[in-house]
C-alpha cells in the first residue's frame, strides 16, 4: 500500500 | 481499526447528534456558528470525493453518509427553518470564510502528497478541518453565555480530535508505512485549538459552575 495516512479514515 | 479511532469517530458522532439534537428540539441555533457548519461541509465535501470510487468498507461508506448528510441539514436548518433560523444571531457570527478557505486552498495546493485533484481537494480538506473550528471558538468568546449542549458539542469535536492523534501513535507503531506528516501536523494544530476551551471547560466541570469564557 502507497496510500497515504488517513484515506481510511474519516 | 484500533480502540482510538472507533472511540474518536464515537466523540464525532456524538458531537454532530448532539448539535441536531438541539436544533430540532429546542428549534433553536443560539450560540451555534452558522460559518464553521458550513466549512464543516465544505470539509467533508472535499474529503469524500472517493466516496462512490474507492469502497473501504461498509463502516467508512455509512459514516461518510452520516458526516455528509448531517453537515449539509445543520447548515439546512440554520439558513432555511423558519424557526430555527431566527435563533441564529449573525451579528455575532462575523467570521470571514475566505480568510480561513483561501489560505488552505493555497496550502494544499502546494503543499500535497500527490497533485492530482482528488489528492489537493483531499489536503484541503484536512487543512480547513483544523481551522474551521475558529468561528465558532470566537463566538463562544462573545457570547460569553454558553450553554450545555453547545459546550458539549464543542467538548467533543476537541475529544475526537485528541483521540485520533492517539490512533495516529497507535498505527505509527502497528503500521509505519502510513504515516504521513501531513495528517499528523494539519491534526496537532486543530487539536492544540481546543487547548483553551478545555481548560475552562475542565475548570467549570470541576468547580461545577456554568462554562463561561473569559473575555
């Protein structure tokens, strides 16, 4: 995963 | 999902029911900033984008809906009850968007993860999230007189702030590949907001007297 922190997150 | 996040997103939750609540069943906004609920939509406006293109899971999509919708309807009832709109005291609520938007917007579209639309847009939305809270602190300063439920609502937008960086702590250790300096920054200014309001808010807890801030 590359995401970034916090796209799970609301 | 840790114990950190569910119980901030809990405080959130709570948060926003507890501002309905008191507007429709007091039919009343009084000591409610009409400014900061619409940054607050425009936050989640921003921030949900992906909320038809990337599926997280069922818990992220109905709580999504849930900010989404109750954002929109308390901005709903401020500009457009016939009741409730004539409790909203615009003379207080005096807080310029732009000088809270513009600068985010610039921010974000410099300072990003990713430029692509949804990546600055998402960006954006963390960094208005921090300070959208402004206008509504510096109407709880004027009016001095706050009550419960408004005290209460501001009490746990600060709880759930606080309570996701201990979640930020929690998944830099269980999870290092997603931590973003970003996040952690745009979210340590919003919490360090409330700094003030918690101390009176604590104080007037403990000495059981009514919330006031003082001038």
């Amino acid at each position: 995963k590359d995401q970034p922190q916090g796209h799970d997150e609301l | 999902m840790n114990i950190f996040r569910l119980a901030g997103d809990m405080t959130h939750l709570f948060s926003v029911l507890v501002l309905l609540l008191k507007i429709h069943t007091i039919k009343s906004c009084a000591g409610i900033s009409l400014k900061t609920q619409e940054l607050y939509a425009l936050v989640f406006t921003t921030r949900y984008l992906d909320i038809f293109t990337d599926f997280i899971s069922l818990y992220n999509t109905v709580m999504k809906l849930i900010f989404l919708g109750s954002s929109f309807s308390i901005v709903w009832y401020i500009r457009r009850h016939k009741i409730v709109r004539r409790s909203y005291d615009k003379d207080q609520d005096t807080f310029r968007h732009y000088f809270l938007v513009i600068p985010c917007l610039v921010l974000a579209v410099f300072i990003n993860h990713k430029f692509t639309f949804k990546e600055v847009m998402w960006t954006f939305s963390l960094y208005l999230e921090a300070v959208a809270i402004l206008p509504q602190l510096v109407l709880l300063q004027r009016t001095r007189n706050i009550d419960n439920l408004t005290g209460q609502y501001v009490f746990l937008l600060g709880a759930y702030r606080a309570l996701y960086i201990l979640n930020w702590i929690y998944r830099h250790f269980t999870e290092p590949h997603y931590v973003h300096w970003i996040t952690w920054i745009a979210g340590v200014v919003q919490t360090l907001l409330y700094a003030d309001f918690f101390y009176y808010y604590f104080q007037s807890w403990k000495n059981n007297e009514k919330l006031q801030l003082p001038a």
